[in-house]
C-alpha cells in the first residue's frame, strides 16, 4: 500500500501488529540527516526520553524499538505487541544536522515491512517542504487499535522545535495574559430582551424528511439536546474546513464529506432554514455555496484539488475567523462556527487575541481538531485570559468515518449550552 501525505488508516489492515515489524527510512540530500523514532504518552509527551531511538541511543529500555543505521537512512525494528501501555504514539522524524533545508532535498522515504515483505510505503520529495530543518515523517499510534498516519509535516526550528513540541524541553505550565496593548471586551451596549426560543420541530423530523440517510444520526442528537434542555435552542450555523494540502487525502478519501453530513443534524437542530454558511481555507478563505438538505453530499464539489490550489496549500487561520466575523458583524442570533483544522495553526497568539477581542460577541467557535498537532492555544481554551464569555471550544477527532454520534455530538455540544445562556444573562443578543 502507498501511504499518501495526511492519509490515516488501521494499522492491522497491512501487518499483524502483534509481530515484529521494521520501518525504514532514507533520504537524499546533500546535508547531513539524523533520524529518530520516540515514544510519546496519551498527553502527546515525550515523558520518558528512555523511549527516544536515535543514533546515541539505539535501544528503548527492553529492547521493543532498536535502531541501526546505513548512509542517509535507518532501520527501526519495532515490536508493537512489547511497547508499555503508557506510550500511545510512536513518532518517526529526521532532521538536518547542520545547513540545509528540507526543500532542497531530492527524496525521503519510509517502508514498512514485516518477515521481509513490503507492507506500506511513503514516498516525499523537496516539493513536499519549504524551509523546515526537521520533519515528522509518521506516526504509528494506539487509539482503540493501532493506527498509522502519514504526517510529513515540519518545523522550520528544526529537531529542537520538534522535540518543544512533545514536551522534550520544559514547557510554561502558567495560562498566558492578556497582551498590554489589548484591553479586556466590554460589553455591547444592547437594550433589546434576550431572544425567545419558538417550540421547533426536532432535528430527526426535519432529517427523516429532507435527508432519510442521516435519520440515525438525527436520532442520537435529539437524545442529547433533550438530556441538556437545548431543544428549542436557536442558533445561525456556519461550518468552516481547512484546506490545506496536509488535508489532500482526507478531501480524496470522503473524509471531509463524511464530516459534512454528522454535521447536517445539527445544522438542522440550530437553524430554522435548515442550512449553513460556509467557507473553505488556506492561504485565504472562500466563502462557497450555503450547505442544505439537498445539497450537502455535494458540498464538497468535484474539482476542489482545483480550489485547494487556488486556496494555496498552507493554513491562515486568522483570515478566514476575520471573514466570518465581518459577515456576522452586528448579528443579534447567537453564531455556531463549526471549525475543522488539522493544526499548525499560523500565528497562534494572534488567534488567541483575536478569540478574546471577539468574546463580546455572539459567536461561539467550535474547533474540532482532525489528528493534526500544534493546535496553540485553542486546544487548551482556558489559557485565553481576559475573554468577556467562554466562547471556544476543542475537541479531537481521529477519523469522522469511526466517530460515534453520542461521542461526537456530546463534544460539539459540552459548552454551547451554557455559552447560550451567558450570552443572554449578559444581553448580547
């Protein structure tokens, strides 16, 4: 099987993974490349450096990871069914050891075989990077099973960027203040009663209607909004996708589609229209076609490796938060933005600021992180001090194909209920 960039799948579906395997990694280049396998805890953590393989330590303590080299690659021979539960992720990365960067290079590789058959492949080029000095190659990690995903992603810092983000250097625990030079929201001055909810018909109604094939999913959203009193709660929705290039398979695998349709329910749950705004976003958003009952299966439309190029390839996260704003600047119905990104969030204390500045606001942003890293400070929401009302969410999903519908809508709907009622008490709508 050839893995694609960003692709993820069950590990089990190409080797048993409770016989030793090896993962094999070469580069072409004229620098000087070191390559390494560690061992991270379910908090992302590289919390026992026993468990970091490289060319200065070729062994995890008993033996489960080891490691030898050749010119420009090695060899990790891994035995899945040894590794502690403790470690849930295997991270294979190589960077450059002196100058270089990961753009000039000519190609880099990573095979996967087990009693010396070739079972999955990876196969990047100098195209695939700019500046970066160190590269996630993979990941080989338990969720439920064990999994692999194809990361080829970077830091431009190099290994030491790459280790800081697994914890490998000390890290400052203590929430980050507000900047000086941005004041704390006050309130709109808003003299109108809070909004009144209308009696409505249940989202499973309106689906089993408009779209039978998500009458399931419909039904586990009902029982949810019931258990948190939101039945009758009203909401304009808008969905916005990253489209980065690191997302190229899952728009190729329908996982984005896959996406579009749990989210359906609750579009018709919120909005009376039964529909959503929606935007797609790389380097700059695009705001495409309202998302209806008739149209969401194709939402997603058919040349969009077109539109991803014309997106740009890289991620600017505060773009397109500015764009949705803008539309619903002086809105008086609260705003559900649902938010899909796959992380490396560009700039993300101007995000932060821009979260806290929009706390007096009646939008509420749900971000939902597809198995991506380095999601800032929206991935720990409390850490955005200074905010007016608790307006973020975040969540993490690993595929939308294997989510469960209690799980998933449970989680979009953990803090949207009390926000609703904050924003009322607060006379923001």
């Amino acid at each position: 099987m050839e893995l694609r960039r960003g692709m993820r799948d069950k590990l089990d579906k190409y080797v048993n993974v409770n016989s030793p395997l090896e993962a094999e990694m070469s580069i072409a280049g004229s620098a000087v490349y070191d390559f390494c396998c560690f061992g991270v805890d379910a908090n992302d953590t590289l919390s026992d450096d026993r468990f970091m393989v490289f060319y200065n330590q070729t062994s995890s303590p008993s033996g489960e990871i080891t490691y030898t080299a050749a010119q420009n690659s090695a060899v990790f021979k891994i035995d899945l069914s040894r590794i502690p539960a403790s470690i849930r992720k295997l991270v294979f990365t190589v960077s450059i050891d002196g100058s270089g960067v990961m753009g000039e290079i000519g190609s880099h590789t990573l095979k996967i075989r087990q009693n010396g058959a070739e079972a999955l492949s990876l196969s990047l080029s100098g195209g695939d990077f700019q500046q970066e000095k160190a590269i996630i190659t993979a990941e080989i990690y338990k969720k439920e099973v064990w999994r692999i995903n194809a990361v080829a992603r970077g830091f431009n810092g190099g290994l030491e960027d790459l280790l800081n983000n697994y914890g490998g250097e000390a890290v400052n625990d203590s929430p980050t203040p507000a900047p000086a030079n941005v004041p704390t929201p006050t309130p709109v001055k808003n003299t109108a009663p809070p909004v009144q909810t209308a009696n409505r018909q249940p989202a499973s109604a309106i689906i089993r209607q408009k779209a039978p094939a998500l009458a399931q999913s419909a039904a586990a959203l009902e029982r949810i909004v019931q258990q948190r009193g939101m039945s009758n709660a009203s909401a304009k929705v808008a969905v916005v996708m990253d489209m980065t290039q690191t997302m190229l398979w899952d728009y190729e695998d329908g996982t984005i589609s896959k996406a579009i349709s749990k989210f359906m329910p609750v579009i018709a749950q919120l909005d009376g229209n039964c529909q959503a705004d929606f935007w797609l976003y790389g380097d700059i958003p695009r705001e495409m076609p309202t998302i209806t009952p008739d149209n969401y299966v194709n939402s997603i439309p058919c040349d969009w490796t077109r539109i991803m190029q014309e997106l740009g390839g890289g991620n600017d996260e505060l773009k397109v938060m500015n764009a949705v704003a803008q539309k619903y600047s002086g809105i008086r119905t609260p705003v559900y933005v649902i938010f899909v990104t796959v992380g490396s969030i560009k700039d993300g204390n101007a995000v932060a600021d821009f979260i806290r500045q929009q706390s007096n606001k009646p939008i509420y942003w749900q971000f939902i992180g597809l198995n991506g890293m380095r999601y800032g400070d929206i991935e720990h929401p409390e850490s955005i001090q200074g905010r007016m009302t608790d307006n973020v969410g975040f969540f993490e999903v690993d595929d939308f194909d294997d989510a469960n519908d209690v799980s998933l809508y449970n989680m979009m709907f953990a803090k949207f209920p009390q926000w609703l009622n904050d924003i009322r008490q607060k006379r923001l709508i």
